[in-house]
C-alpha cells in the first residue's frame, strides 16, 4: 500500500498544522504534490506558511483557522470535511499540562481533553464514509508513548494520548482490505534540530540530546510508516 496519489479536487487534512510534527508532515506533503487544508488556531499563521508551500511546490493549500477544543468551532469543520474528498488526514494537534490533576484549572483540562481526544474521534469518522467508499485513505492520529505508562502530574495528557493510541491501532485493524491505511504516531520527546539555550524548557534541559528526534525526521518517518500502513511508528530513541 502506498500513499493516495494527489489529485486536483483531492485534499490532504493536517492539524496543529502551524507548528511542529504538523507543520512538518504538511511541508512533505506539499512536496510530493498533495493539496491541503491547514487547521490550527492562529489564522495569520497559516496564511503564511500557505503561502509558502504554494509558492514553493504549486499546490493548493485552503487555511481553516478553528480552535477544535471549541464544540461548535469543531462542529462546523467536521461537518464541512465530510462532503470534501479528503484522501489523507493527520491528527495532529494536541496540548498538555504538568502537575497535580487536583490543581489543575478545570476549563483548561476538559480542552485538553477535546483537543486530544474528541477532535481526533470526531473528524477521523468524517472521513472515513467516502474513504471507504473510494477504497483509498490514510489516517495518521498522533498519540504519544506517554500514552503507554501512568506519567504523574501529566494525567490529563495521558489519559488522552492512552485513548487516541488505543482507538487508532484498533481502527488499523478494522480498516483492513478496504484500502484505507491507519497508522498511529506515538513519538517521544520531539524538538527543533537546535533549540537555543535561552528558549529551552525544563524538559529540554534534562533529556538528553542523543534521546531527542527532529520535527523533520518524524514527518519522514511517519509518511514511510503511513504508505506501509504499519500499525504504529515510534520515532525517537526513548519511545522504543
């Protein structure tokens, strides 16, 4: 199985598309000639790195600026992707949060948990009527290996990123023989190939180097795994 061939009416879905493992897979999916729709918050944003990946590599790129933890935000793009043809989607956007789950601020834990988790459910099955019936697609949803071990004061994250890893691999299995690949995502720790010192956070300055992976290599190793149709792609030495 290989990736679906880009066509003219055909589009390519990427969210969390502003900035790192989306803004990533979007650029490599532009360079082989895939059109896209851009989601993420930041309209401006988006307008530019559009303007760039058409520049660059002549395709079509359409900008949805939509914060998907908003239900009625979310709503709309789900109900706008289901009557699109729409041959590749990336899951990619998500947030996290760090500390006791009792302290944390309630507003920002449920959008938490509708970013990571409800929008991924929700616009995976938009697409899946018209890929099946095509009898071609590729869903990538990424989930995280911290979805694989209770990580304490990450409870939220984990929880969600548990639920996306499960749902995917189990959707991998059911969508076999209809020419619809689902392949889960579920790096480590993931960054710019060089992060100045004064931008580095705390989880920068304790993991090691050699255990980070760059944002361009786990775009390539992500489409390679996706035109396979692998069950699941670890990229990074600490996620194996």
């Amino acid at each position: 199985m290989a990736l679906p061939i880009p066509s003219q009416s055909a589009r390519a879905v990427v969210t969390g598309a502003s900035q790192g493992i989306g803004l990533a897979i979007a650029r490599d999916l532009a360079r082989y000639g895939h059109n896209l729709i851009l989601v993420a918050r930041r309209g401006e944003l988006l307008q530019e790195i559009a303007g760039e990946l058409e520049n660059k590599h002549g395709v079509i790129v359409e900008v949805r600026a939509v914060d998907l933890a908003d239900r009625e935000q979310r709503g709309k793009l789900v109900d706008e992707i289901k009557g699109r043809e729409i041959n590749i989607i990336i899951n990619s956007a998500g947030i996290a949060s760090f500390g006791p789950f009792k302290d944390q601020d309630w507003t920002y834990e449920t959008a938490q948990f509708d970013l990571n988790a409800t929008a991924v459910f929700e616009l995976t099955r938009a697409v899946l009527d018209g890929m099946i019936e095509r009898g071609t697609g590729a869903i990538c949803n990424v989930g995280s290996a911290a979805g694989n071990v209770p990580i304490p004061n990450n409870a939220t994250y984990v929880l969600t990123k548990a639920g996306v890893n499960a749902f995917t691999e189990a959707l991998h299995y059911e969508l076999r023989g209809t020419g619809v690949a689902c392949t889960l995502l579920a790096p480590g720790p993931v960054r710019e190939a060089v992060v100045p010192e004064a931008e580095q956070s705390i989880i920068d300055k304790v993991v090691p180097d050699f255990l980070w992976t760059t944002y361009e290599s786990c775009s390539a190793e992500t489409l390679r795994a996706l035109s396979k149709n692998r069950r699941r792609v670890v990229p990074g030495p600490l996620s194996k």
